[in-house]
C-alpha cells in the first residue's frame, strides 16, 4: 500500500506517540492497534490527540488505570475477556469506557490462541532445504 507508515511504540512511550501524531498533517488517517497496556494507553493517546479514525484495543489490563476516553475517535473495537481467570488473573478482561466503543467478547485468552494457531501451522509445514 503507498503512502503507509507503520510505527511500534512501547506502552509507556504513549506520549510520543501523540507527539508524532500530531506532527502528521490534517487529513491523516490514524489507527492506532494496542495490546494489553497498549490497549488502555490508546485511550490516553486518542484523549491527546485531535482525531484518529480508530483504535483496536486487544484485551486490555486490569491492572492499570481506566481512564474514560474523551477524545475524537471514529470508531473503537475493543476485543476483551469478560473472565478474568481465563487471562492469567485479569490481564486482558478490563472493558474500556467511553462512548462509540463497539465490545467483542473473547471466551478464550488471545495469547493462547495464537501460540494453538501457531503450533498447529508450524505441524503442518514441513521444513525445506535452502
């Protein structure tokens, strides 16, 4: 795709993040994907930022503020689990607050999921010679 940027920030680098977003020119198409902390800090950047268009936030922790979301954002889909057991004590189960946040309930720990779906592709690959 012409004209994408992809930047990776660790979750306490939220700040720079919004520093570099709002360096980028009006009109700029924002998505802003973040995992466990990332997930609960793409509410502090979307509270600090102008606009994003959207945020994916994949199972956000318990274990860190739930600061209500105040900021501009077309649309926020947030996948969480409603049992806190299921994501090694509740990593993964915190339901952000805020308006336009459309809720997917994962029954399952997405960590998990991944390393079953990883496991079982890598078994069907056979190794090759290079």
């Amino acid at each position: 795709m012409p004209d994408v940027k992809v930047a990776t920030y660790w979750h306490p680098e939220w700040s720079s993040l919004v520093d570099d977003i709002n360096r980028l020119p009006e009109g700029t198409h924002i998505l802003v994907i973040g995992y466990s902390f990332g997930a609960n800090n793409a509410v502090l950047v979307a509270n600090n930022c102008n606009y994003i268009d959207s945020i994916i936030a994949l199972q956000p922790s318990i274990f860190t503020s739930n600061t209500a979301l105040t900021g501009n954002v077309g649309r926020i889909i947030e996948i969480y689990n409603p049992n806190p057991w299921m994501t090694f004590g509740g990593m993964g189960s915190q339901k952000l607050v805020g308006p336009n946040i459309e809720y997917i309930t994962n029954n399952e720990n997405l960590s998990q999921n991944c390393l079953k779906r990883i496991t079982r592709q890598a078994s069907w690959t056979k190794p090759r010679k290079f």
